[in-house]
C-alpha cells in the first residue's frame, strides 16, 4: 500500500495494550491451585508469556498489566522471562483494592495518564490478525469504543453481539442460545471517554459501562479472523495447552 494512507498508518504510534491480570480465577482454580489465572502452566510457560508474544507480534508498543491478585507472582514471572521480555516494553499498575474490569480499566488510563488503549482480557486469547484494531478511534462519529468480536459455532457458552448495517453493535443476546454467531472476543479499542468520569471504585465494564455505550451508538464491532479460547474454562484450558504447549 502506497499514498497517504500507507503514510498515516506508518507513522502512528503503537498503541498501548493494558491486560486485565488481576482477576481471582475461581473456575480454575481445582486445576491450577493459587496461581493467577494469567500464570496457568501452558507445557513450560505461563499462558500471560504466551500472550503477549501474541500482542507484541500484533503490533502493540508495551504492555500495562493490571494486576490485583497474586500481583507478585506476576511481576516475578514477567521479570523471569528474561532477554526477552526486557526487550519488550511492559509495565504493570497495582489495584488498590479488586476494582472490577472497568475500574481497573479507569485506574491504568488514569495512573498513566492515557487517552486512548488497546485492553485484553488476562485469561483469553484471540490468534488472528488483529489490524483492524490499529486506526484511531472515529472520535468524531461518536466512536467511543472498538470491539473485537469472533465467530464461533456455537455462542451459547458466552452469549452473542449484535451487530447492524453500520458496524455498530445494536445489543447482546443471552447466554444459551446455541446458534452460530459473534461473540465478544474480550478485545477493545477504547478511549478514555467511553469510561463514567465521575465513578469510583469497582465496576464492570460489561456489565455497567457496555450496554449505555451501545444505546448511544458509541461501540462498534469488527469481526476478526482466528480461534478464541477463555481458559478460565478447564475444558479450554486443557485444549489450549494441547494445542501450544508443545
């Protein structure tokens, strides 16, 4: 690609990617014990060592970890992964107290003081080509948050997003529906100001923040290519580590 576009796209700057780390993994825990869910043993690395090789490889500049439990842990394996980590920009930000995906969110952008970030989920893992992530929010037309969203065969596990002629997402659809269709891959482009400025403390940006933002027409989707796994579920944690512990 040749001409302005190419230009604009060479020029911006990576995005920042803040990985949701600090949640306490209840469902795993009869598999992996203590740890945090993000350390879960894939054959001899932590699943978190496996993800960001995926972002970083996806274009991302660094890597803001949101961490609660287990904090230490997580600084300590990240520290350990050596030559190579160091090379990669990774930074980590500590929760006062467990503050829910969307507090957590709004406390990284606000200790960092970032407008604009890409936020990954600590526990899921999405292996296609993520691009359509990279341009800008369209601040303008009221695009307030960009959603990765991934075709399954079966959504009744996770629910479903809707999607109209526009590319905005016009609702969610209830788990256990077992149709085909988009779900929410747990990948976002956001800006700050899709977060309530004026809330405090623990909430939920799926189930406090979304719904609002999708009834202003302020999030989009973009199905993306590729496989997504949750494995804060056994049954995909056991498929994963199968398919890239080797």
């Amino acid at each position: 690609m040749t001409g302005p576009a190419a230009e604009t796209a060479a020029s911006r700057p990576p995005p920042t990617c803040i990985v949701l780390a600090g949640g306490l993994g209840t469902r795993l825990r009869g598999v992996v014990g203590s740890l945090p869910k993000c350390l879960a043993p894939v054959g001899a690395r932590p699943f978190l060592a496996i993800q960001l090789d995926a972002l970083f490889a996806a274009g991302v500049g660094e890597v803001v970890l949101s961490l609660g439990h287990g904090a230490q842990q997580v600084i300590d394996a990240v520290q350990a992964l050596g030559s190579a980590g160091a090379q990669r920009p990774i930074r980590w930000v500590v929760e006062p107290e467990l503050l829910g995906t969307g507090g957590a969110i709004a406390h990284v952008l606000e200790a960092l003081a970032l407008d604009e970030a890409w936020v990954a989920n600590g526990d899921t893992y999405l292996d296609g080509d993520l691009s359509a992530l990279h341009p800008p929010l369209d601040r303008a037309g009221g695009e307030r948050l960009r959603m990765a969203l991934v075709q399954v065969p079966d959504r009744g596990r996770f629910g479903g997003v809707q999607v109209d002629g526009r590319g905005r997402v016009s609702g969610f659809l209830e788990k256990g529906r077992h149709d085909a269709g988009l779900i929410n891959a747990g990948l976002y482009r956001l800006s700050r100001a899709a977060l309530p400025a004026a809330r405090r403390g623990a909430y939920s940006l799926e189930a406090d923040v979304l719904p609002g933002l999708v009834a202003q027409g302020a999030v989009t989707g973009c199905a993306l290519p590729g496989r997504f796994t949750d494995i804060g579920v056994p049954e995909d944690y056991h498929r994963f580590c199968a398919e890239h512990g080797g």
